[in-house]
C-alpha cells in the first residue's frame, strides 16, 4: 500500500512545459482526426444527427473539437488552477476531468435529445474513451520517450563538462580525464606526457603541445606547476619533504618519479599548498 502511495506522490513532469502540452494537444487532435476518418470505428459514418449543430459539425471534426476541449483544459484551466505541475495522481486524477469534459462536450453537439441522457451520455462516452484514450497514451510515451534522451544527453553533457580536456597544438581534442584521474603533466620538448589512473592502473599518454600551452588551459583547481617540466594535482601528493633546496614531493602512484619544486616557482607552491583544503603534511628532511 505504501508503494502505491509513494507511486501516486511521485511527480510527473511530462507535461509541465507549454511545449509538451501543446504536443499532446496537436497530437491528439490530427490522430484522432485521421483515425476516424480511415477506420470508422462504431460505424460513426453510419450515425444520423437530428440536431442542426450535430449534421453541420459531424463526426469528422470531432478529433479538432477534442483539440479544442485540450487546450482549454491544459493551457486555461491549468493556469486559472495554478496547476504547473502534477503528481502521478494528480495527472490520473486531471486526465479523468479531461476526458468527463470532452465526453459533455461531445453529448452537447452530437447528443439526440429524444435519446434518455444517461443512456446517451454513456454511449457517447464509450466512443470518446475509445477513440481518444490511444492517441492520449501515445502521446505521453512520446513525450515520456523525449523526456528520458533529453535527461540521458543532458547526464552525458554534465559528465563531459566535468572531465578535464586536454587538445593538441591544433586545438583538436586528444584526452579527457576526470578530476580525480590526474596524476601530473611532464614536458618533453613539444610534447606533454598525462600521467593518469585508468581502472587503477597508472597511464601515459603523450600529447602534442607544450605544457606552458596546456596549463594555461587546465581549470583543474588542484592542478600546480612546481618545475619547468612538472605540472602536479596536489590533491595526489602524499607529502612534502622540505630541504635545503626546498621541497620535494612524494606521490604513492609515481614513487620512482623525481618531484622537486624549483626555485622560480617556489613561491607560487607554497601559496597554493597553504589554501589547500586538504592539507598535505610537510616533513623535515
């Protein structure tokens, strides 16, 4: 019981947007349209209409008198209601007072009159619910379909955006690496090597472009040159040795690899190492 409560709380966006209501109008009203002229389901064609109203309209514009009815309900009585989104309940709840308004109207320009309502009332409301429930339910797939890409595209998009890239001399992109996979930028002449973990396993890759190029690029915030051929995430770096020299840095994935912070941009380390957040321990030789 509670499952079908939480269900029925849960919310249902897909028709929050103009758009989308728009979609379920224009989709309802030409399927409906076409589905009644082609396959005249009930025999429609067959129904003879006492009143003027009833002859003059026919039943082939019954699918743009729904499209009418729609609008009024989603894009004027939802706002007069204040209803710019629903819950799974609600959305039953509103498609339910939909489909009891088109059924009124419908009685009202197609009922006979000689007929007793309730038996007229029930006729009509069997064809509506027949021949409008499909397109309704189609629609909703539809949209529910675009509503899933558009979240799928927009998860991939953030996922790129939070990836560091990395581009060769030519502007042309050749890696791209999360944060946390960045190890450190060595230079070699016109190229760069990307030390980095894949599946916990260390990699390189070796880029065409200078590091004074790459690090004027990188947003990475942990990302700190300490010498002409390093550039190091300090959010990798286990420790800091300092020595007569001045520091040297300690990596777990990288022990073999020689770190020291070079005189010119000793200064620029120490800054950075102090507004880190996730202090690294310096130790005395």
């Amino acid at each position: 019981m509670k499952k079908v409560a939480d269900f029925l709380s849960s919310p249902f966006p897909l028709l929050d947007d103009i758009r989308s209501r728009l979609f379920l109008i224009v989709f309802c009203g030409v399927f409906a349209t076409f589905f009644i002229h082609f396959y005249n389901p009930f025999n429609l064609s067959q129904v003879n209409y006492e009143s003027a109203v009833g002859r003059f309209l026919s039943v082939w514009t019954a699918g743009l008198i729904g499209a009418v009815i729609l609008s009024f309900t989603q894009l004027i009585l939802r706002r007069i209601f204040k209803l710019s989104t629903f819950t799974v309940g609600q959305f039953l709840l509103w498609v339910l007072f939909e489909f009891t308004c088109l059924i009124l109207a419908f009685y009202l320009i197609f009922g006979e009159p000689h007929i007793p309502f309730m038996q007229e009332f029930m006729l009509i409301g069997r064809f509506t619910i027949s021949v409008g429930i499909l397109p309704y339910l189609l629609a909703c797939l539809i949209l529910a379909v675009l509503h899933l890409s558009r979240s799928v595209r927009q998860k991939e998009k953030t996922v790129l955006n939070d990836k560091q890239w990395f581009k060769d001399e030519n502007g042309k992109a050749k890696l791209a690496l999360a944060a946390d996979q960045i190890l450190l930028l060595k230079s070699e002449d016109n190229y760069t090597s990307i030390y980095y973990l894949q599946n916990k396993r260390i990699e390189k890759t070796l880029i065409r472009n200078t590091l004074k190029n790459l690090e004027s690029e990188l947003s990475h915030p942990g990302m700190v040159r300490i010498h002409r051929s390093y550039m190091v995430n300090l959010h990798k770096v286990v420790s800091v040795q300092k020595t007569k020299r001045g520091f040297e840095l300690k990596m777990d994935q990288l022990p073999e690899m020689p770190l020291s912070v070079s005189e010119s941009y000793r200064l620029l380390f120490t800054s950075r190492l102090q507004n880190e957040e996730s202090s690294v321990p310096i130790h005395p030789k």
